[in-house]
C-alpha cells in the first residue's frame, strides 16, 4: 500500500488473506503506468487493469 501511495495512486484496499489475497487499487490515468511498474519492481507476480462500471 505504501507503494502505491508513492506513486500516485488514490488509494487502496487489502482483500483476502491467508496467502491467496490481493489488493484493489484506484489509480487516475495519469499516474496508471507508474503504479503498476512501482508494483512489478516490488515483486508482484501480476498487475490487471480494470475499468469500473459506470
């Protein structure tokens, strides 16, 4: 989370837990990018893109 925080992101939540969790974060689209690869330098195994629903 503090990750995300530092690179722009508006915020987040940790979802599940017990090893098999992960962790929902709302990023604007100018800082999308840096978000992500601040998120793939600090180990993640992966990142997805959503966009919600209107």
């Amino acid at each position: 989370m503090d990750t995300a925080k530092e690179s722009g992101a508006l915020g987040s939540k940790i979802i599940g837990s017990c090893g098999g969790g992960f962790m929902v974060t709302m990023v604007d689209d100018e800082n999308k990018y840096k978000v992500k690869q601040a998120f793939m330098e600090a180990g993640a195994i992966a990142v997805y893109e959503i966009e919600p629903i209107n």
